[in-house]
C-alpha cells in the first residue's frame, strides 16, 4: 500500500464529500486507501459514507473522542507507505498527493510535510507555517509587533510572515489540516498525544518530530483551500478556551523544565487568552464604555447647569465616587438585562428602553437618599442628554463607519463558472431560492468567443481569461464552480489570483442539493414562502417606518418639492431624482413608501411592503433577477437602516453614478 488517507468528520458531510470526490482524482493512479473517522456526528455523516463510497474504511466511534484520539485510531489501522492525515473540509488539487509524494521521497530527511494553504477567499492561511511559541515569539504576537511588522525576521515569527508564501522552507510546525508523513517516522514518534482534545496537536507532533531528528518542511509547490473551523462551529464546544488551553498544555508539556521560560510563556498566552475574550465582545465592551463616558459626562454638565439657575451646593464632595459609580453601573446593568449590549450591534430602539428604565429606578432612589434630594432635577436633566447623546453615538457609528450594523447585506453579485447543463441547473436553482439574495450576474464560459452568447436565457458575461477582470468591474462578491466542467486545478488558480479581491468562491455538491463555502453550506432545495420570517410584517418595524416616511417626507415636501414641481412645469423634463421627489405627496395619502417593493403587492399575497418611490429594485435593475425576488429579499431584511442605505445608494446612483 503506497499511501493512507486519514479523515477525522465530526458533523460536515458535505465538506467531506467534496473533498472526497477532489480525493478520488487526485489519488487515481496511486495504490491508496481511505480511512474516515466519525466522531459521532449526527448529520447523517455515517449513511452517507456508507451508501456513497462503501469502498472507504469507515471507522465510527460512539462518542466525539477528540482530533488527537481519532486520529490515532486511524493511525494504527493504517497500511500505507505514506500517510497523509487531512481536516474534511479542505479541498485538495489532482497533484496536490503525487507532487506531495514526490517531495518527501527526494527529502529523506523530512518527518513531516505540509502544503501552502488557502483560505476561501484566496488568502494564505498563516497557520499552514508556525513557529514554536517561544518567549519572544510569545511576545511579538501577544504585544502585536509581529502585526505590526509582518515582513520583520525579528517581530514575524509566529506566522512566520517574512517568508516567501511560494519558497519551499523548513519550518518549526505546518497545520493538521494537511500533514503527509512516512511510515518510518509515525512508527518511531508515534502519533498524536491524546492530552490534546482539539488545537495543539499538530503543534506538538512537529515538536516531537524534531526532537527525533527529522525536519519539517512547507512546500507550496501544491495548494489546498481550507474552509477551517466547520467542525468546531456545528460542536458547540468553546473554540477560543479549547485553543488556549492547548497552548498551556504545549508549553506545561515541553517548556516546564524552565521554569523562568514557562513563566513568561504562560503569561503571554494568558494575555493573549484575555485579549482574544474582549476581541470576540469587542462591540459590547465598546457599547458599556461610551454608555458610560456619557452618562457622567451628561450627569456632570447636568450638574453644572443646574447650579447657575439655583441656590443648590450641588453634590456632596464625599459623595462624587458614588454619583459616578452607581448611577452609570445602575444604567448599564438594565441595558444589559433588556439587550441593549450585543455582540454584532448597536440597538437604539433597546436603549431608548433602557434610558427610561433606568431614569425610573434611579429617579425612585433618591426619595430614599436626603443628601441627593435637590439634586432630581439634575437627574432629569442628565437623562434629556443621554436621549440624545447615547443615540447619537449609536447612529454616528452604524451610519457613518458602518459599525454595528444589525442588517443584511447587500445582495450577493454572483458568477457562475460553466455553461452546461450542471451550471444551468445550479443558476435555475439559486433563482428559485427566493429567501437567499443571489444576484446572477452571468455565466463564464471557456472561449473569448462565447461572450455575450445566452444559455437558456443567461448570459455568458466572461471566460476564464477574464475572470479576474469580470470579478473587480462587476464587483463580484461570489463565484460558483461548477465541478463537471473545471478541474480543481484551474479552481484553485482562479482563488489564488483573486485572494485580495474579497471574493466569496463557493464548489457545488455533486448532486446539486448543496453549496460550500467559507461561511456555511447553502441548501439549494426550494422553500415555500409561508416559511419565510419577514421583517416587514412587525408591527414595530412598520410604525418605525412610517414615522420615518412622514419626518423625511414632510421635510422634501416642505423645502425641496415646490422648486423641483417649477422646474418640472417648465421644463417638461424628467429625471429619477425628479419622478422621486415629485412622488412624495403619495407617501401621505398611503399609498407609497420612500423605500419598497416595486409594484404593490395583491391582498391574496403576502404582505410585501408598500410601492417604494425606490427600493433593491431601483439599485439592481441591471441584474437578472426578477423585480418579485428583489421584493422578497427588502423585505425579509427590512428595518430603518437598511431603508436609509438604500436612500443613500439610490441619490448616489442618481447623482454620482448615473448612466
């Protein structure tokens, strides 16, 4: 047996699936086996396996037993010359195993050996080359100087990012979503220490592998992309403690001898433990400090505002740590409690809630403080500012740096590669998908002279030649391979030229039901509108609305509709600014909305939203999407602030990009 292929799948059969099919071409002419072991998923990993490829050596265990441990199963049924140990959701090249084989047979030196690795978008992922995290390796990492300085021998280590990302390099560790190893040296270093549930285990095993006297080498002569993080993503298990908690345990296992370095790296991980914590929550830390900067600032120009119209000394001196402790905590305790602090958003609806809340409560405490009894009035005053102020910022942030947005994106400008039946299929199925907001922009075909040819009705925009180009014109932010025309050479070619482009590249299942990519797998099946959860059909969000339709709309009536009706009369000339503002009596007869569905929809049908004077369908009226699908799409996404993107969009099209 010339090789072993080891797959440990903890709940991402689809990611399997298509690594298995990019498998089967690679390792066609080789003597090979495949063993895949199932840490207890329950996605329906198992049937799948055992119904779609019986040839494969499906190992199950009943429990999730952990990276290392399966691993290690799977090891020690091995026959292979070679081993190769590789994450399910990866996609491998069909010369990324030969090539693999090849180098470690003219390296006999080499203990392990690791491939450049791509992220989805085309980007290199660091981990595929590390360093050991020694003290100032630790350091230059936690303090961020290796950020700082990513092409510096001296800062760069960890990532080792000075390097040449395609030079072949010795290197301290590679990732354990690819290693290739020899026999020879699984049997004398043996495999992964099971100490190590998930992350530090391919840290460790490089380690060792040293120790041993062999190397280890990254070769980006072959190229993968790795969808990293699926497994752990659909465990529920705590990623971030996991990964630190390794990182001790690398250090306890290997550094413990010297007791000043332990210090120092434990230390550092710590630090780095901690900051990663409040770079996961970093909008809520953000939300609790300005609510608080606010609330004492507000609280103390209140203060000094109400001494110069009253005879009142203000606060006593001993208590000012208490007035700027307990009112502001007081505040952001209750914004707390009704959700005001968010991982991913800025909710000024919750903290409007929240103001006056916490207003009551406090307001009630001073009848029970004698020494705060002239001073509710401030209270008063205090909390009229942080109406504005505590919005103000909020708006500041989600408007103006688009910080804590809480809405969908914009729609997703989509390519199809191929121009057969499987790329029709998969195009006809993302239209039917109507709660997913695929814009098809059109199909690239093989031949420059294919363009502008149609395909059962969609067009065919590009070849590959000109992908690259198609991908920045068009502003693409999704391309979709279809794997029955393409090589997965030629897709790994196309996202590595486009890794700064901020693409979205997505691989079709092979039996069309499905799509992978970097964020999750989409189902492509069809979903009856009755499932689908619209935000325009809240009560709340249409209250907002109109009261946003009735201020902005008195105010264009008031100080813009009268010139632009006089201008219209004599001229006779129209515009879409014109045709917009003249529409604005509409929106108080009922009719419209300053931001809707195209057309109203009939009462049989679900409720829509009224006729917009703009709307998606203004902003993607060039695309092949239909006006019904648009309409779908605003409005299961619908609140103020996507309404008032779409405004700034629509003048920006009228204005600075008009056609």
């Amino acid at each position: 047996m010339e090789l072993s292929i080891i797959i440990v799948n903890y709940n991402v059969k689809e990611f399997l699936q298509n690594l298995i099919h990019s498998l089967q071409k690679a390792v066609s002419k080789i003597n090979h086996e495949i063993i895949v072991v199932d840490n207890a998923s329950d996605d329906g990993s198992v049937e799948f396996i055992r119904e779609k490829f019986p040839h494969i050596n499906l190992i199950v265990n009943k429990t999730n037993l952990g990276f290392s441990k399966a691993n290690n199963i799977a090891l020690k049924a091995s026959k292979g010359k070679f081993i190769l140990l590789i994450n399910p959701d990866t996609i491998v090249s069909e010369n990324t195993i030969t090539k693999m084989v090849e180098f470690l047979n003219v390296h006999p030196n080499a203990g392990l050996a690791g491939c450049k690795i791509l992220n989805p978008d085309g980007s290199l992922q660091l981990a595929c080359r590390r360093s050991f995290p020694g003290p100032w390796t630790s350091f230059c990492k936690v303090t961020g100087l290796s950020t700082l300085f990513p092409k510096s021998k001296l800062f760069a280590r960890y990532n080792l990012t000075y390097l040449d990302e395609d030079s072949t390099h010795e290197v301290d560790a590679i990732s354990g979503s690819f290693m290739m190893m020899k026999r020879e040296v699984y049997e004398k270093v043996g495999g992964f220490d099971e100490q190590f549930f998930m992350y530090g285990e391919d840290l460790d095993l490089c380690y060792r592998v040293q120790q041993s006297g062999y190397k280890v080498y990254y070769y980006p002569g072959i190229q993968i992309i790795h969808y990293k993080g699926e497994s752990t993503k659909r465990s529920g298990l705590d990623e971030t403690k996991y990964f630190y908690d390794a990182m001790n345990l690398f250090v306890k296992k290997h550094f413990s001898t010297f007791y000043l370095v332990e210090i120092i790296l434990r230390s550092a991980i710590g630090f780095r433990k901690f900051f990663a914590f409040l770079g996961q929550r970093k909008l809520i830390f953000t939300g609790i400090i300005l609510d608080i900067v606010f609330f004492n600032a507000s609280l103390i120009l209140a203060e000094k505002l109400y001494l110069r119209s009253t005879s009142w000394g203000g606060f006593p001196e001993f208590s000012y740590p208490l007035i700027l402790i307990i009112p502001a905590a007081i505040h952001v305790v209750v914004a707390a409690l009704i959700g005001v602090y968010r991982k991913n958003s800025f909710s000024v609806l919750r903290n409007t809630g929240a103001i006056v809340i916490s207003f009551f409560i406090i307001s009630s405490l001073t009848f029970f403080f004698k020494q705060f009894a002239y001073s509710r009035a401030v209270v008063i005053i205090t909390y009229i500012f942080l109406l504005v102020s505590l919005a103000a910022w909020r708006i500041i942030l989600k408007l103006f740096f688009k910080v804590g947005l809480e809405i969908a994106s914009s729609s997703k400008r989509t390519l199809i590669v191929g121009t057969n039946k499987t790329a029709i299929n998969i195009a006809d199925k993302l239209q039917k998908k109507f709660i997913d907001d695929h814009i098809i922009q059109g199909l690239i075909g093989y031949s420059h002279k294919d363009i502008g040819n149609a395909v059962a009705g969609y067009e065919i925009v590009g070849s590959l030649d000109n992908i690259n180009k198609l991908i920045m014109d068009k502003k693409i932010n999704e391309v979709i391979f279809s794997p029955d025309e393409l090589s997965y050479n030629q897709m790994m070619s196309i996202v590595s030229k486009n890794k700064s482009a901020g693409v979205d590249f997505k691989l079709i299942g092979s039996n069309l039901d499905f799509l992978v990519g970097k964020a999750s797998v989409s189902v492509l099946d069809d979903i009856p509108l009755i499932d689908i959860n619209l935000n325009i059909s809240s009560f709340v969000s249409r209250f907002i609305k109109l009261l946003m339709d009735l201020t902005l709309g008195l105010f264009a009536l008031i100080f813009i509709y009268p010139l632009i009706y006089l201008i219209s009369r004599a001229d006779r000339k129209q515009s879409d600014f014109r045709k917009f503002i003249l529409g604005i009596p509409s929106i108080f007869s009922g009719r419209v909305s300053l931001v809707g569905p195209k057309h109203q929809a009939d009462d049989s049908k679900i409720f829509l939203g009224k006729k917009g004077l703009t709307g998606l369908w203004y902003l993607e009226n060039d695309s092949a999407n239909s006006g019904e699908k648009l309409d779908l799409i605003y409005a299961r996404n619908q609140n103020i602030w996507l309404d008032l993107e779409i405004l700034g969009k629509t003048f920006n099209k009228m204005f600075i990009n008009k056609r």
